[in-house]
C-alpha cells in the first residue's frame, strides 16, 4: 500500500510520552513515587506543586488535543489512500477480465 497505517500507542504510552514533556512526576510511573518524595513538604511548598501540576495538565491536554487531531488526518488520509488502490486494483482486475472476454468474440 502507498500509504504507512498509522501508528497507535496504547493509553498509557500515549498518556506518558506527552505527560513526560511536562511533568514526568505525573507520568505513571512518577505518581508512585510522590508519596515518598515529598512526604516532609510545607503547605507553601505543596501549594506550589499543585500549581505546576495543574499547568502540567493543561499543556497535556493541548498536546493531547493536538495528537488526536493529527492522529484522525492519518487515519483519514490511510483510508482514502487504501480505499483508493482498492479501487485502482479493482479497476485494473475489470478491465484485465474484459479484455479476456472482448478477445473471445473478437474474429480469429
């Protein structure tokens, strides 16, 4: 086929490949070491990682929303693609079985 399937990460690879831009405290294997990892924090101090973890978040999401769109034009140009050698294929199997039919009537 002329044109590469698109590639699909599972939730969590695509969920840790763009949270891990961000805040790689947020990916999945980040969050099981938070506990740990601040457990001696002050408010002030947690307050500000609540902060940066919601500004983690909103980049995600527009990584994610911008992933998703590109991922639908792949999709999209994959299946026009494929759709469209079929029909190419197709076109050149009928004519392939015309022409076979055309030159038993044809005058020997």
């Amino acid at each position: 086929m002329p044109y590469d399937q698109p590639i699909l990460p599972t939730g969590q690879e695509l969920y840790d490949r763009l949270m891990g831009q961000f805040e790689p405290e947020l990916t999945t294997e980040g969050v099981k070491l938070i506990r740990d990892r601040y457990k001696n924090e002050t408010p002030d101090e947690l307050r500000a990682r609540k902060k940066r973890y919601l500004r983690a978040i909103e980049l995600y999401e527009h990584a994610y929303q911008g992933y998703m769109a590109t991922l639908s034009e792949q999709v999209d140009r994959y299946r026009r693609g494929t759709i469209g050698q079929v029909e190419i294929d197709d076109r050149k199997n009928e004519e392939k079985i015309l022409s076979t039919l055309l030159s038993h009537f044809s005058p020997a």
